[in-house]
C-alpha cells in the first residue's frame, strides 16, 4: 500500500478516472499499471507515518480505499468507454454510378453481399411502379454477379429482400438464395398480381417464381426451408411458405396483427416469428401450431414511426427493434419492453439516423451528416465513427459475425469495411 498524503486526497470518482486512463495507456505500451510503478517511498511506508496520516484526516474526507465490490462496480463502465471501434479499408465494389443504394446484406454465409438500388438514375426517374433492382457482390473477390431472369432484363424488386444461405443434405454444397416480391402484370391473365422470385446466387441463375399473394418484408428461416412474408391482399397477416423444393407452397396463415407487418424474424431455433406492425405491437407466434406464444403493445408515445429495423439475438433472448429514433428491446420470455431515445444517449454527439442492426442484436450503425457511427444496440454507448466525403450514407449491412460492414451511398457508391475493436 503506498503512502497516504499529508493533505486529503481528491475525490474517489476521479481517482479512478485517472487510474483507468493511466492503466489503459501502459497497457497499450506494453509497461506496468498504476499499480507496477514506483511512487515514492513505495510498499516500505513506515505503520508510524499511516497512523500519522490518518491521524490528520477528517471526518467528510474521502474514504482512503473502497471497498472491492464498489471499485469493481465503478470501474466496469469506465474500461468500457476504451472498448472502441476502428473503421478499416473502405474498398469501393463496383456499381452503377447515380443509383441510390437503398439496402444492404452480406449472406450468412459471407459468401455475398446483396444491395437493392434505384432501378432509375437519381435525378431522372421514369419508373411510376417504386421499383428497384439488385447488386450482388462475390467475396472475397467483390465480382459483381450478373444473374440472368427471363422476366426481366433486371431483377425487379418492391419492398426489402431477403437472404439466407442454404446446405446441401446430400452433396453438402453450400449455396446462398435471395428472395424478392414485385408487382407484376400478367399479360396472359390480363390482370397485375405479385411475383416472387429466389435466385440461386451461388449458380448465378433463378431457382423459384411463383405467382403469389405474398410480399415485403420477407424472412428466412435458420435452414433456408422456410419463408414468412405479409399477405398482399391483407397486409396484417402473416404467411409461412415453404420454399425447401421447387416450388412455393403457402403452409400457414397467422392473422393475428390489426394493421400493416413491417418488421418480421425467425428466432434462431426457427420455431417462432417475431413480428411487429404500424400500430405498434410486437408479436411471438409459433411456426408449428400457428398460435400465439407472447404479445406486446408500446406506449403511445413511441408510436409516431413504425418500426424500421428488427433483428433477434443469437440465443433467442430478445428481439432490438428501431422505431423512428426509439431504440426497442422486447424480452421474448417475459414480454418486457426497453426503450431508449437516441436523441437522450446521443447528447454531446452527432445526431444519428438508424441504419442497420447487427444480426447478433450487438450493434446499430446510424448515418451522421458527416459519415457514419456505430454503437451499441443495447446501451446506445458509442463504438466508434468513421468520416466520409461526398454522397450522404443511405444504407448499411453487418456481416453475420460483426467483423465487416458494408456501406451504400446516394451516387450508388458501396463501400466495405473491415470492423476493428481497439
């Protein structure tokens, strides 16, 4: 223990700053903590000059030592404000100049990365129908794919897709598939429906389309077999497809939410689908029995946007929805809810528009108006930012293990960067 002052030390909150930033710095140099240094006279402090010491202090001085579970409890949160993030490369993949970027997506596999674009130059639009079309990037290489569709000379899209990657049970080949829904008009019928259609990205070629009620948002389960997407003749209901052969074939119908689906998840085990909807509810339904297993309801006041982003943590315990700029947790065994404002845990930092969440449930990268920044999901802490020049951000995608991030630009620029945690 070394020497206590003569006069009274500073406050403990302080202290403990100060030892933080010291211990961070040498173990960055590779030299000893605080604690490894020389102070003075050191360990062979006299018990006459403690007593002494201590014989001077007053009673409303700080306290000399903490006690170990309060350090502890103190010194968390400060190690974790080091805990940052360093944005790497920035490699440009080839794209189409003046073609909004409007969603990103590696592929569980991290085979791939898919982006939906404009299908019509920014600033000349011709398209009436709101559609887009697709980029698809092979890594590591970021070849871009040109996948041939007998429907059009593009893949047409309304609304966001989908991906998963997909085994082989007999030749255990690994093949990653993206689902799109479009509206579609039937020359032969004489009448417009809606088209989806999952192309094979691995063989570059279509595998499925069909003529099908169903559209955005779409999701996969863990196995590729299964596909939950809204109805799009009564957008409240949720329709479980299965996609494992040929064909689509409806097998469920979950009629459970009174307005519009906008966000919707497998859990990780694939037994469930989490499911939120404009006025505001968050649903767990079961895939098996097509029954509800949980439902919640958020306050009013959180009820100005409808809910943007949705992903489910890994192990299932919750799901992170984004709802305008309120941050939502939803515990998937107890049905509570956690909210945060962005605009409360941003305060000193740049303001923030959401973006993306990690498929872990860990992060959200938000776009700012001078790049982008990316914090945590369930604390908004702040991870770290990176700078861009030029075209604002206007998409974002995690690859499934945190380690990459790929980001789209208004002039259709897509960048990748490799993820560093400092």
């Amino acid at each position: 223990m070394s020497n206590i002052p003569d006069s009274p030390p500073p406050a403990f909150s302080a202290v403990v700053g100060e030892q933080h930033d010291a211990g961070f710095l040498s173990a960055a140099e590779g030299g000893a903590g605080p604690s490894g240094s020389a102070s003075g006279t050191g360990a062979g402090s006299s018990a006459a000059s403690i007593a002494s010491a201590s014989a001077t202090r007053k009673w409303d001085d700080p306290p000399e030592e903490e006690p170990e579970e309060h350090q502890k409890h103190l010194s968390q949160p400060e190690l974790e404000n080091f805990n940052t993030m360093v944005f790497l490369g920035g490699q440009g993949m080839p794209s189409i100049p003046g073609r909004e970027v409007q969603q990103l997506s590696f592929t569980p596999s991290g085979n791939h990365i898919v982006a939906r674009i404009s299908i019509d130059s920014n600033f000349i639009s011709t398209s009436t129908d709101g559609y887009c079309t697709l980029q698809i990037w092979q890594l590591p290489s970021t070849k871009k794919l040109q996948i041939p569709t007998a429907t059009h000379r593009e893949i047409r899209v309304n609304g966001n897709f989908a991906a998963t990657t997909r085994y082989g049970h007999a030749d255990h080949t690994v093949f990653d598939v993206v689902v799109v829904g479009s509206r579609h008009m039937d020359i032969e019928r004489g009448f417009k429906g809606t088209l989806v259609e999952l192309f094979n990205l691995t063989r570059e070629k279509r595998r499925q389309k069909a003529h099908a009620p169903l559209q955005a948002p779409f999701a996969f389960n863990p196995d590729g077999s299964l596909l939950a997407s809204v109805s799009s003749r009564e957008p409240s209901r949720i329709i479980i497809s299965n996609v494992a052969g040929d064909s689509v074939q409806m097998s469920r119908l979950m009629p459970y939410h009174l307005a519009e689906v906008t966000q919707l998840r497998f859990t990780p085990d694939g037994k469930a689908v989490v499911s939120a909807a404009r006025d505001g509810s968050l649903r767990l339904t079961s895939v098996v029995s097509g029954r509800t297993i949980l439902k919640s309801e958020l306050p009013v006041e959180h009820l100005r946007y409808d809910a943007s982003l949705m992903e489910v943590k890994s192990g299932g315990e919750f799901a992170a929805t984004v709802w305008g700029r309120e941050v939502v947790m939803w515990d998937l065994k107890s049905g509570q809810l956690t909210t945060y404002g962005l605009d409360q845990v941003r305060q000193g930092m740049p303001e923030g528009w959401p973006l993306a969440i990690s498929p872990d449930c860990s992060y959200l990268v938000c776009r700012t108006e001078d790049g982008f920044d990316v914090s945590d999901v369930a604390t908004g802490r702040f991870r770290g930012g990176h700078s861009t020049s030029g075209s604002p951000v206007t998409a974002a995608g995690f690859s499934h293990d945190s380690k990459w991030l790929a980001m789209g630009f208004f002039n259709g620029q897509t960048r990748l960067f490799n993820i560093v945690t400092v």
